[in-house]
C-alpha cells in the first residue's frame, strides 16, 4: 500500500479543500444537551491518562456481566488484541432483558412496511419474539459458535433473528438482500453455515424481492453446508418449500418465550460480516462479543446525545455495518425508541422520509449522503412541506458528504436548528470513530471533526510523520480500541497484512487518505487502494473485474471509480473481448449484457454505471494495467499522466471515444 497518493478520491473532492464555515450548536440545542465542551475535554484528558482504566470504566459502567472482567486491554497477540478477555455476559441480554424491570413497555422498534403500515413493538414484546425465535433455533441444533446466515429484509425478524443468534452465542453473518445467489453462496460457504435464515419474498420500493428463490439457488451452490432453511412468510406469496426448509412460525409455534441467554466470553464472536477489500474475495470482518457492543452503544450514547425520549431512526439495512451497530445493537443495548423500515426513500415519492420523520416524530435521524444528494435532485422542496419540528440532530454516514448537500440538509431538512453528525468509520472499526460530538464541537460542512474520546487517530506521511495541516497522508488508528475487528473469518495472515502493514510499524491502517485544517478537524479524501465507494457501499474494483472476466465473451477487464453527482463514484468498465470490438447497437446490446452479468454474479449495486470497449488495455512495458489513465479518461479528464512507459499509446485515442 502506498502511503500517500493523490487517488481519484483526493481530486474529487477538491472542493471541501476550500470549505471554511463554521456552524457552533445553537444555544437551543446546548440547553438541552448532556454532553457539552468540558465533559467532552473531560473524557479526552482521563481517556489520555489511561485508556485501558478509561475503557474499562466504561465497560463496567455501560455492559451487564455475568462474570465481570479482570483484566482491559490485552495485547500479547498484537495485532489480535483483546478487551475484557476473562468476563461473560451475553449481547442480546443486555440489548433485552435488562431493560424489562425498568421500560417494559417502551416502544423499542417502529417498524413501517414498504406500504407504510407500521407496527409498534415494546421492548417486553421483542423480548418475547426473540425468546420465541432463539428457542425455535435451539430446536434446530442450533448452538454457540455455529454460523447462521441471515438474508432478510429490512424489518423487525431481521433484528429479532440477529438477536435471537446473539442470544444463543450463535455467530450470524447477515448478507445484504441485494446480493446475488452467487454472493451468497460464496459467503455460506466461507463461513460454513449450518443454517440459513430468509423470508419467502421482500418489498422495496413496491416491488417483490425474491429472496427465498436466490437462498434456494444458493443453497445448491453451497456443497450441502446447510442443514436448514427458516422462512419468514412476509405475506401470502406462493413459496415452493423443499425437505430442508421450515417456517417461522411452524418453528417458533410450539416453544416459550423463556430462554435463558448462553453467557460466552468477552472475545466471543458476535458476528461476521463480509466486506469487499483491494484484493480477492471479500474478507470476513470477525467481530467480538463485548468490545464491539461496549462500542456500538457508547458511541450511540455520545455521538446522537441520547436522550429518554428520542426517537432515532437510522435508515441503514442491517445487511451493512451501520444497520448492525445503530439499528441491531447500540440503539436497543441503549433502550432507544427507533424506526425500522423495510422501503426505499423514493417510493411512493420522494418524500416518504420526511412523511416518516413527521408521522413518528423522529429526532435523531442518521442517513448517507447518497440518500441526502438523491433526495435534493427528486424534490428540493418537499422537506418544507412536512413538520420537521420534531428533530433535533442529524448524522451522516458512510462516504464523504459534499458541503453544498451539507448546508441543504442543515437548513432544509434541519432548520437550521439541528447539528449534524457526519461519522466517519468502518466494517472493521465497529463504531464511530469521528465524528463531531454535537454539543461539544462546532461543525464544518464535509469534515468528521474529531476522535471520539478513546481513540488515537493520526494522519502519517511516510516518514510515519504526523501530516501538516491541509497535506494529505494516510489515515491510521494507533491503539487498538474495543469495537475493532478481530481477526478476518479463518484468515488470520489476511488481517495481519491488510490491516497491519509493517512499513506502519503496528499500527492499524484504514485505507483511506485524509488532512487535518488548522484547527485540527479532519477532512475524510478518499480511499487509498482499489475500493470504490458507491452509494456508500463498499466494493473492490477486483471484484467487479473477476466477475467480469467471468463471462464467457470478455478478455480483460479493468474497473475504476469516476465521481457521480449522486452515488459519489460510480463504477466505470473497461472491456476487451474475445471476439471482435462491438460498436454502435452491438455495442449498447452488449453493455447491457455485460451489466446485467455483474448484477447476477455479485449483486445490482456492482452494476457498472458505464462500460467502454478497446482492444487492448493500456499497460505499462512491464504488463501493469494504467489505473490513474484510466480513471482520468472514465471522468473525460485531459490525460496530465506521464505516458511514456505505456506499451500501446495508440490505444488512448480509442478508450476516450470508447
Ligand atoms: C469506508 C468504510 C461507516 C459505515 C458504513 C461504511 C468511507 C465512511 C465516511 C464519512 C467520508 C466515509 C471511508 C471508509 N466512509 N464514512 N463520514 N466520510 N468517508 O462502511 O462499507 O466499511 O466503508 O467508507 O472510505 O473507509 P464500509
């Protein structure tokens, strides 16, 4: 990995470069505030005395144990650290039980239906429905440490079979609905899954998502690993059932809604989650039992200041790590109120968010810039035809937000009454890592501000110096922290150099560039390697290339990210084939079979936006594919790059009409 280089990121967001407003919280919003600058400072100074004692009290004061812990942090097996190593406790006990004796009849999800009827399910009711449902998995053969798959849709047994796992210490990896049969197969098959979890069909957006018929194809691709298929029949559709499949509600029919929680260790897995990287297949991000809640539900605690009446509504799937730790886990360890819907933000128009955010009167609401950008383009003028009043803070996650979509969600969406949380973190960090806290620090529009208080974040050049103010380096976590990724499912050497790269001296490394202003606040600028943000998902340019290539008409294939209004990057292809250069409608005929082949070998959010054919790649002499040519032709760029290593500059000319 190189440690500083200017990526097509860097140059794309040239314009937060220039960005210098300041927004402090407004005396509104301090009056009510837990959290303000001298708590905030407070944190930092004991965090930085002592971060072990510091995590610890934490965790002591924030997670229920069944056996406390003795000993924070242990670093003996660096990189595979360890958090609170010798305790017990178990995730979905803390995330339930405890809050029966004090808020049984809180409302714990709201969760509206693609067709906007809504259910209101307390806390003692999901207690129930995931007792219910752990009991059904029990009777399976279900126990800790097995690995269940779960391919739902975005409603409320997503979450109750995420919990109801948790609670039998079983280890669940939940796969994105979007993903194609080929993806999931690839993902049971790593994780050696012994059950998979689905619904006969979803919703989004009023249309039928065929999720049982993608398990079913999956499953045959999956070498017999799967003993068992549970189906949530989300409405009366027809379902073909075969001898491995049973229904949710023939499982859960004859159990009780007792079962006592299975105390694992600290270290336990919670979960795995795969993630795209530079290289190869997608990496299972292994996640711990205590650490990777103590940080779900410590940051959700700082970052969104929580209060007893909130209602948070984060619009993440819980296919993707934000729908983990802010839907899953940190909103109910907390005992938040919060809204789960199964739909799209367009659908039946663009206004179906503000709708929401009027009819359940949400306060917190947590959304990605995509969402943000989409929403301005479909109607800029909708948010003012909703009461809004109900909000208080905003949060944004998941790619880097442009300040104009910034001040629009400030003051469109806010009213400018309301800070907004922009959150920088990862699939591996677990939890936020920056992020404005919104009583202590005032915003700038596109820059996450600050660590949260028990974090050691640094911007490195290469030397392993601390970067100048406004030079990019590279972004890096110098100790490890409780929510971090563990280890990658069953490839430990894996984690070690993708994470860990000696040229950084044991520091974990994130993969992304970024500059601090001269006030210290953080400027996220893009990924340092071949991973493309669109939409805020995460995909690796090699993987759309494998998927490609996979097909049986193409030769070569190279894939690179150009910036787009709305997604952030979109996916751009280069193509050669095997047979002659289409043009014209052969051409368009065959962009569109290329697209739809990467739909159905990884999922539709791979789809390439453009695809471009030649006849040959432009390499270097030495056989290396011109990634930085190819991304200034993908943007239509003027060619600066020094091309005088490429093989067969004639081919330029062809790309830029390609
Ligand atoms: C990558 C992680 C964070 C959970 C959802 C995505 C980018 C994430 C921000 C932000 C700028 C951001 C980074 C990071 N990213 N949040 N607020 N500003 N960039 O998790 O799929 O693991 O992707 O998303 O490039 O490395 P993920």
């Amino acid at each position: 990995m190189t440690a500083v280089s200017s990526t097509a990121n860097t140059e794309s967001h040239a314009s937060v470069l220039h960005e210098n407003r300041v927004f402090p919280p407004s005396a509104a919003y301090l009056a009510q505030t837990t959290l303000n600058a001298d708590t905030f400072a407070q944190l930092k100074r004991e965090a930085d005395l002592d971060l072990d004692a510091f995590w610890s009290h934490r965790a002591r004061e924030l997670l229920t144990w069944e056996k406390p812990f003795t000993q924070g942090l242990d670093e003996t097996q660096a990189p595979f650290y360890q958090w609170f190593a010798d305790g017990t406790l178990n995730v979905s006990f803390n995330c339930l039980d405890r809050h029966l004796g004090t808020q049984p009849d809180k409302v714990a999800l709201i969760a509206e239906a693609d067709d906007g009827s809504a259910e209101y399910i307390t806390y003692q009711t999901l207690y129930e429905r995931v007792c219910l449902f752990a009991n059904g998995l029990k009777s399976l053969g279900v126990v800790a440490g097995d690995r269940v798959i779960i391919y739902m849709p975005m409603v409320a047994n997503a979450v109750v079979a995420m919990q109801a796992c948790a609670r039998l210490g079983a280890i669940h990896s939940v796969v994105f609905g979007g993903f194609s049969s080929k993806s999931l197969a690839e993902r049971i098959i790593d994780a050696e899954a012994k059950v998979v979890i689905t619904a006969n069909i979803g919703y989004r957006g009023g249309k039928p998502i065929e999720l049982k018929k993608t398990v079913d194809e999956a499953v045959a691709q999956s070498n017999n690993l799967v003993e068992h298929v549970v189906v949530w029949a989300r409405d009366q559709t027809e379902t073909i059932m075969q001898a491995r499949d049973i229904w949710w509600h023939d499982l859960t029919a004859q159990q009780t809604t007792d079962c006592p929680p299975v105390w694992v260790s600290a270290e336990h897995p919670l979960f795995i989650l795969y993630t795209s990287g530079s290289t190869g297949k997608p990496k299972g991000v292994q996640h711990s039992s205590a650490g990777y809640l103590l940080g779900a539900l410590q940051s959700f605690k700082w970052t969104f200041d929580q209060q007893p009446n909130d209602v948070f509504w984060c619009t993440a799937d819980v296919g993707w790590i934000t729908g983990h730790s802010y839907v899953a886990y940190g909103p109910l360890a907390a005992g938040a109120t919060q809204v789960v819907f199964e739909g799209v933000p367009t659908f039946p128009d663009a206004s179906r968010f503000w709708q929401m955010i009027e009819k359940h009167k949400v306060s917190i609401f947590y959304t990605a810039p995509t969402a943000i950008r989409s929403l301005i383009k479909l109607g800029a003028d909708l948010p003012a035809k909703h009461d809004l009043s109900s909000l208080r803070l905003l949060g944004s996650v998941g790619e880097p937000i442009n300040p104009e979509a910034w001040i629009w969600y400030y003051n469109v969406v806010g009213g400018g009454r309301c800070p907004i949380v922009d959150t920088w973190w990862q699939t591996e960090t677990g939890s936020q890592m920056l992020t404005p806290l919104p009583g202590a620090v005032a915003t700038k529009p596109g820059s996450c501000a600050f660590p949260l208080p028990g974090l050691s974040i640094n911007i490195l050049d290469e030397a392993l110096h601390p970067t100048a103010p406004r030079e990019a380096g590279t972004l890096v976590i110098e100790r490890p922290f409780p929510s971090m990724v563990r280890t990658l499912w069953r490839d430990p050497e894996r984690f070690k150099t993708a994470y860990f790269p000696e040229e950084f001296g044991g520091r974990y490394v994130a993969g992304d560039s970024a500059m601090r202003d001269e006030d210290g606040y953080f400027w996220i600028l893009g990924r340092t390697d071949d991973v493309l943000n669109v939409s805020g998902h995460r995909l690796g340019t090699m993987e759309i290339e494998s998927a490609l290539v996979a097909n049986p008409l193409v030769a070569e294939a190279a894939v690179v990210g150009r910036p787009d209004e709305v997604t952030g990057e979109a996916v751009v292809a280069f193509v050669t084939l095997k047979g002659e250069r289409p043009t014209g409608d052969a051409a368009l005929e065959m962009i569109k079979t290329l697209k739809a082949f990467v739909g159905q070998e990884i999922g539709a959010i791979a789809r390439p936006a453009d695809i471009r054919f030649s006849d040959a790649l432009p390499k270097t002499r030495s056989g290396k594919i011109m990634r930085r040519l190819l991304r200034s032709i993908a943007r239509g760029d003027a060619i600066t790059q020094d091309i005088s290593t490429l093989e067969n500059p004639a081919i330029i000319k062809q790309l830029q009409e390609g």
